[in-house]
C-alpha cells in the first residue's frame, strides 16, 4: 500500500473521528495533565499558518507538535521546522505523519527544557499551547527573546485576554512583562469544539512581535523583581509591597519622586513607572 500523501494525511488530522481512530489503534489515552487537546479544523488550521505570515528560509520551532497536523500545513513553507513533542508516546506517530518531508525534524523533549540557542536565530515559535505551560512558555520567550523573531500561539482565552489589559484592575503580571518586550496582538477568538477532545474552555490565537527596543533601563532582573512584588501581593499598596524590597524610606522616596501616592496599587502602574521604581529602589542591588 502506497504512503498517503501530505495533503491526504493533512486531511485526515483534521478529522476528530480519523483522530480518535489512529490514537485508539496505537492505544493513546490522552492526558489532561499534559494538556492534550489537538486542533481538528482545517478553516483554524489555515488560520493559524496564514498568522505566521512566513517567509522564505524561516525556521521555526512548534510546541507540542502532538500528532503533527500542525507541522504538516507548516513543513511546506520554511527551511526546517523544529517539532517539539514532550509525549514520549506521540513521538512515533508524529515521526509516521512528518516523515516524509525532509524540512521536519521530531524533537523528543520538553520545550521548556529546549535552549532556543541550539536551534537558530530568529525562530518562529508557533504552537497549541497546553495551558498548563502558558505561564511558562511566555516567560521563556521573555528570556529567550534574542532567538526569537515572533511567536504565533494558542492561549486559553481568559488568559489572553488579560495579557494585552491596559493597567488596572484586570492587569497581569505576565501581560505587564511581555509588553517590556513584546507586542501583543489578539487575532481570532477559537471555540473549543473544534479541538479533539474539546477542552472546557474556549481559546485565542495571539501573535507576539519583539518591540524593536525593550521598554525598560532598569535590568531585567530587577525589573522582575519588582514585577513579582507588586503583583505577588495584590491587595496590598505598592508602598507596603515594595517594602519587601528596600527601607521604607526609599520606597516612599521613590513613589514620591514619579509623583504616586503610597496608596497606588500595583496593577495600576504603567511599564515605565514600574521600571522607575526598579531602578530607583535596585539599581545598587
């Protein structure tokens, strides 16, 4: 019997029922702790791809590249892709399904545990992200972003609404340290029926552009740790957390000198500001 081809294989990952078959004859139980909910819609899949608006001789890295439906629209497209697969049990099935093109290699790893570096410079880093890893994988790509050139991902959508919030109540810490370095755009609200099996909520397709210079002077570091400090302890006045980070009187000094009462919260300061602080209260640190 002749090998499917890609397009036919494309085809048929996009089925839930063509899913639930091959998984069941390599007897795959999926994993909720692993996050395991494969997209199987060929209109979102098409979406996803166009997103990454991709060039000739990009390469770039898929998280959880699961059963490889994503990888095979992508491996078309770019000089190499990296398919990231954590699932030790996935990884024979995802070779069966990309083996045929020569721009695929199967990563067996954890991406979490993958340094960017060994794989290029300017990645594309697309992927379903299993919301357990979201918090994860975005602060990698904070850390890392030096390799990379802009990241096409799949949040939960809760989550990424709150990313691109302007500050104030509904502000998170991790959408505050993204836009130190990032540009955040929403694209598309994805519902979760057309994942298999449906996860319990609904999902967003989020595109992440590196700003051409971060937002901050302060260093990373201590941007960060203010970031934790102010959002760690949300009930309490910048005033009191901060205080965990140096003498009162520098703190009241420093909310003084940007014109903020002892009073503001935390999640009702800008980046700017939140870097001032940093440098004011950790620049000897």
């Amino acid at each position: 019997m002749s090998r499917p081809s890609a397009g036919c294989q494309l085809f048929r990952l996009t089925s839930p029922n063509h899913l639930r078959r091959v998984l069941g004859e390599h007897g795959i139980h999926l994993s909720r702790s692993l996050g395991q909910h494969f997209l199987a819609d060929a209109n979102i899949l098409h979406r996803i791809v166009e997103a990454c608006a991709l060039e000739e001789h990009e390469q770039v890295v898929e998280v959880g590249a699961g059963v490889g439906t994503l990888s095979l629209a992508l491996a078309p497209l770019v000089d190499r892709l990296w398919a990231v697969e954590k699932d030790r049990r996935l990884v024979p099935l995802l070779r069966e399904h990309v083996g045929g093109s020569d721009s695929v290699t199967v990563l067996h790893a954890d991406f979490l545990q993958v340094e960017l570096a060994s794989l290029g410079s300017n990645l594309v880093v697309v992927g379903n992200l299993p919301y357990g890893i979201t918090s994860e994988t975005l602060l990698k790509l904070i850390r890392e972003r030096r390799h990379v050139s802009r990241a096409v991902l799949m949040v939960q959508q809760e989550v990424g609404e709150r990313l691109v919030q302007a500050p104030g109540a509904r502000a998170s810490r991790l959408g505050v340290h993204l836009s130190a370095y990032y540009h955040v755009k929403k694209l598309r609200r994805v519902p979760r029926t057309v994942f298999y099996p449906p996860p319990e909520v609904e999902s967003l397709l989020i595109r992440l552009h590196p700003l051409p210079h971060s937002r901050i002077r302060s260093s990373p570091e201590s941007f960060e740790r203010v970031l934790k400090a102010l959002f760690g302890a949300r009930r309490k006045t910048a005033y009191n957390a901060l205080s965990s980070l140096a003498p009162r009187e520098q703190v009241m000094q420093a909310l003084s000198t940007l014109g903020l009462p002892p009073s503001v919260r935390g999640e009702s300061l800008s980046v700017e500001q939140i870097d001032a602080l940093a440098d004011m209260l950790l620049r000897s640190q």
